[in-house]
C-alpha cells in the first residue's frame, strides 16, 4: 500500500521534531561549530589556490619581462662594439 504525501510528511516532520528534541544545546553548538570549521576550510582551500594560481602567473610575467630586457641590454651592449 502507498503511503498518500501527507502521512509521509507527517513521519518526516515528526521524526525531525523528535531529533531536534533529543538534542541538548552542547550538542547543537558542537554541530555549528562543526559545519563552521568545515565551512572556513573549505573557503580557505579556494583561496590559497586562487593566491598559488596568481602567484604562478606573476612569475610567468616576470621571467618574461627579465627576458625582454636582457635581449634589449644584449643588443645595446653589442651596438656599442
């Protein structure tokens, strides 16, 4: 037999009141603290790789521009001879 939508909400809601009601105001700060911390992990890990990509891209132009101005220094220098 199929259970209609109502009886099945009402067993959700119940048994979401009952475990709500189970639990004591340690536990449910404990549980904050806990999705907090993962959250500020998670945040931090998507930052630093964001700093690591940009820090790789600046090295990249700056090998680049050290590049560039020594052929210039280079062509200067033979010019003079």
């Amino acid at each position: 037999m199929i259970a209609d939508k109502y009886t099945v909400t009402s067993y959700i809601t119940n048994g979401a009141v009952a475990l709500f009601g189970a639990l004591n105001l340690e536990f449910i700060m404990m549980f904050i603290g806990l999705i907090l911390a993962l959250v500020t992990c998670i945040t931090n890990y998507y930052f630093r790789r964001r700093q690591d990509k940009r820090d790789v891209e600046e090295a990249a132009r700056k090998e680049e521009y050290h590049e560039v101005r020594m052929e210039i220094h280079n062509r200067d220098f033979n010019k003079e001879d």
